[in-house]
C-alpha cells in the first residue's frame, strides 16, 4: 500500500488552474522529488496534500485512509508534517520551547521528561545544542531553518513535506540538510518525503523518484535519470538539469 | 515599595486603598493572560470583573425564591458566573471553523461590554438601573483596611504564581505559541480554539474573583462596571507596566490609580492631563511598557 496516494487532484483560484488532474504515487521508504519551474503548481499541491488548501476536486489517501476533507490538525496527528518555505518558528521562545512544542503530545498521557529526551535527540540530529536556551528571534538563518525542521521532526511525523527545505542556505548547508534526510529514513524514523525544491542538486541527493509539474499538471515522472531524457521535459523545464 | 506599604503603614485610609489596587491588579493579570501571552486583544473584560460585581450583589442582596444567598456562595456563583459568560462568549468568537482573530474578536468584545452596560441599565430591579446595587454584606474582619489588604494581596499572590506555573506548563507553553502564531500551533496539531476557549475561561474567572471581592468593598455596582470605560481602563495600566510580563501589569494598576488618586487631589482640574501625557509619553518612548523593556534589556 503507498503512503500516499493522490488521484486527480485539481485546485483552481479565480480563473486560474493551479493544479489540474494530478496523480501522485509515494511509496513506503520514498524520498519523492516536486520540481517544476515557478508557478508549475508544486507548493499549491503540496499544501493541498496537508490541508492548508482545499481541492476543487480529486481526492487524497494517506496510509489507505482519506483524508480529502480532513482539515490540516486531523492530518498532522495521523502523522503527516510540514516543513515551511517561509520559516515560521516561535521567535519569542527559546530553541528548546519551541522544540517541545513540537513534540509535546497533544494527548496527555506520557510524562514532561519523555518529551524532553525526544526533544535532546532531535536537538542533536538537528545541531542545536549550543544555541538551546537562546531565543528563536536570535538565530541565523541557517539554524532557523534547521530548528523549523526540528519543530516538524518532533510531531513524529511519517510523511515529511518539505517546501524548499534549501532557500536561502549555504551549500554546506543544503549538503547537511540532504544528510539529515538520509539519515532520517536510514534509521526509519520516516516512512516518506515529499520535497519540493528548485535546487536540482539537492534533489539528485535525496530523491528516489521525482514528479515534474508544468501549469498545473504532471508532465513526466520517475528517477531523475529517465526524467530528464524526457523531451517533452527538457523543452519546458529541464534544460537547466544539464 | 507601594505594594507593600501597607505592612508598615498605620494609615487605614490608605491601606484600604492599596488593597483596593491590589484587586485590580489581578484584573490586570487577567487581562494580559490573555492579551498579553496569547495575543487576544479584548476591549470586553470589564463584562467578567463587573458582571461579577452584579453577579455577587444580585445573589447576596436581592429578595427572591432562594435569594439571597449566603457570602460564600454568592461570591463563588459570581466567580461561576464570569466563567460562563466566557465560556459562552468563546463557544461564538472561537469557533472550530471562522473563529475570531485580532480586530475581529476586539470588537466583539466590545459589543459585550456596551450590550452589559445597556442591559445593567435598563435591568429595573433586578440590576438596580443606573443606580447600581447597593450591597450590604460585608466580608467581617476582611473587610476594612490590614484584613481587606492581605485578603487582597493573598489573591493577588496566589494569580501572580498560578499564572506563573500556567504560563512555564506544557498547556501555558502552547498558548504562548498560539499568542506568537497561532496558525503554526494549528498545523503542528494542537487544537487550539479548544486551548484558547479554557484560557478565555480562566481569564474571566480571574477577573470574576476580583470583581467579586472589589465590588462587595466597595459596597456599590453600576452600569460604568461592565462598561467600555473599565475595560479600557484596564488595557492602560497592562500597557503602561509592560503586557507579556506578569510583574508589569500589577505595577500598572497599582502606580496609575495611585497617581491618579494623588493628582486628583492636588491638581483639582489638570490631573487628567498630567496621568494622559504621562501614558503617551510612556506609550512613545517605551512601546513594551516598563517591565517589558526592562525584561528585554536583561535578555540582549
């Protein structure tokens, strides 16, 4: 059974088709690449597969179940999770808060020290430790975005959805930020992850199979290899992958 | 040093009067729970802290069926009865799907607190009209001068250290999310007009205990209690301290009242001028209020 599993998708705003008609398969253990040139529809169908945006028409199944008309909360808490373009931590609390907001249950059965020992691992996958009590608002911005996705890491998410997890850092960083990932599912603490990302090397470093979307719809997808062979894609897209 | 004054003060006027502040200074507090921390502006919590003040003075004074009711009770079916008024008012403003936010949710409260105004006047006997209820219990050896300071002063150091260990607790560390970006609380999977409809309540029973005690002091309750004057007058002394901190507020609403006092007797027709360039002056330089930029020079 895929992790999820999109049929027909479709979002129109105004007159304007964002996404038309889009089907997406994203396999257990995937690493699934969105790219497409600005405005293809690649942010629109990811918020539409968390819920922030409600589709026109389509439908969407997660682990089996749909969630088409379930709004984001119910989503997050089956066990997807969203990591921001725009980067939206709690810049009046400290790094460790904003952490445990992450991870804290949002039922009430296990005890505060569960939460921080869940917190301390991620704080060190997400190398954070030296900067855990200074408050968000006073981070760079490569650690802003690391601590965004260590807000998302601790809601203990199974599919993880990145939205240009790369903008604004350095290589370097956009090189550990693609080790986080694989160590993320090396050690199975996710089960997929969509990443839509303009940063082509990026996506040669993490992603399994990728989806090219062009006004809207799915022009081509498969591993990147086959993908970029593809004429119909190297006219409108992927001339920039050579 | 106001605050604590009265321990070593023989004057009963003036130790009566700081115990007075002392109860709108928990007003204070509950009004920068939720303003302050969760970012809830309110133009409406004079409704809890005066329809508290009604509450306690229709179920101990009036006549009728099982009224009137004994202090105790009355005071705690005052408190109850804030409570449900916000937690009626919240079942509207933070609804799972349209919930009020920001201008919105202001002028809702807004309207409450005109609506209460017009319905304590127009109430006939039950609310008194403009006259208000004149209430004749009295809270015993905890009514006049030292007795009604430490009652006063207890309640304020009990909501002072609640609030403090609500505010450092897994639901306080959530709604301070929900006061910085309450969209992103959301998406991590909190339900938060659940989270924000029990603060709400909280903050209006707060404000109901103080209401309760403060009115039946003073001994009177008019329509101006519930009014749109006491609710601004309250988003003054939380701006003036510093909102988002707890000490701040209690310095607003005791030194401003105090000052105000003071001015009025002695400056017979400027004081009010005097107090207002004072808050602009305050407002313009200091944005964060005085504990607020206090606490941000310590952090940087």
């Amino acid at each position: 059974m895929s992790v999820l599993s999109v049929s027909g998708l479709g979002k129109t705003f105004g007159g304007l088709k964002a996404v038309a008609n889009v089907d997406l398969e994203v396999e257990r253990g995937e690493m699934h690449g969105l790219i497409g040139a600005n405005g293809a529809g690649k942010t629109t169908l990811l918020h539409l597969i968390y819920g922030r945006i409600r589709p026109d028409r389509g439908s969407i199944h997660f682990n089996g179940t749909d969630v088409t008309l379930l709004p984001v909360t119910a989503r997050a808490r089956m066990g997807m999770g969203l990591v921001f373009q725009i980067i939206s931590v709690f810049d009046g609390l400290s790094v460790n808060e904003n952490l445990l907001l992450g991870a804290l249950p949002k039922d009430s059965t296990r005890s505060d020290s569960v939460d921080q020992i869940e917190v301390e691992k991620v704080i060190e996958l997400v190398d954070l430790g030296a900067v855990r009590d200074r408050s968000a608002g006073k981070l760079g911005h490569g650690e802003k975005q690391r601590l965004e996705m260590g807000m998302v890491l601790l809601t203990r998410p199974t599919l993880l959805l990145l939205d240009e997890p790369t903008s604004g850092m350095t290589q370097a960083e956009s090189r550990r930020t693609a080790g986080l990932l694989q160590t993320l599912r090396s050690e199975g603490a996710i089960d997929a992850a969509i990443v839509v990302e303009h940063n082509i090397e990026f996506i040669r470093l993490v992603a399994d199979r990728v989806t090219v979307m062009h006004r809207g719809t799915v022009l081509a997808g498969g591993p990147i290899d086959e993908v970029q062979n593809d004429p119909a894609v190297q006219a409108s897209f992927l001339g920039r992958l050579h | 040093m106001l605050v604590a004054a009265p321990l070593v003060s023989r004057d009963a006027f003036f130790v009566d009067r700081i115990g007075r502040f002392l109860l709108l200074a928990v007003f204070a507090l509950s009004v920068d729970l939720i303003w302050g921390y969760g970012g809830m502006f309110t133009f409406g919590q004079a409704a809890f802290f005066g329809g508290a003040g009604y509450a306690v003075g229709i179920l101990s004074t009036r006549e009728a069926g099982i009224l009137p009711l004994p202090l105790a009770v009355s005071i705690v079916g005052a408190v109850a009865a804030s409570a449900l008024l916000a937690l009626g008012i919240s079942y509207f403003t933070f609804a799972r799907r349209g919930g009020l936010r920001g201008v919105e949710f202001a002028v809702v409260t807004l309207a409450v607190s005109v609506a209460l105004e017009r319905l304590a006047n127009a109430g006939g006997p039950v609310t008194g009209g403009q006259n208000g209820i004149l209430m004749t219990y009295r809270l015993g050896p905890l009514h006049q001068a030292h007795g009604f300071y430490l009652l006063a002063a207890a309640i304020l150091v009990l909501t002072y250290f609640g609030l403090k260990r609500y505010l450092r607790s897994r639901a306080g560390l959530v709604f301070r999310g929900i006061g910085q970006n309450e969209e992103r609380v959301e998406l991590l999977g909190y339900d938060v007009p659940r989270i924000k409809r029990w603060t709400f309540v909280l903050s209006g029973a707060i404000a109901g205990l103080a209401g309760s005690l403060f009115y039946l002091h003073e001994g009177i309750v008019s329509p101006a209690a519930v009014g749109v004057g006491s609710s601004t007058l309250v988003l003054l002394w939380v701006v003036l301290g510093g909102k988002g901190t707890l000490i701040g507020p209690i310095a607003g609403a005791v030194a401003l009242p105090y000052l105000t006092a003071r001015l009025s007797g002695t400056l017979l027709d400027t004081w009010l001028v005097v107090v207002g360039v004072i808050l602009v002056v305050v407002i313009l330089l200091i944005p964060a209020g005085i504990f607020g930029f206090l606490n941000r020079e310590r952090v940087s």
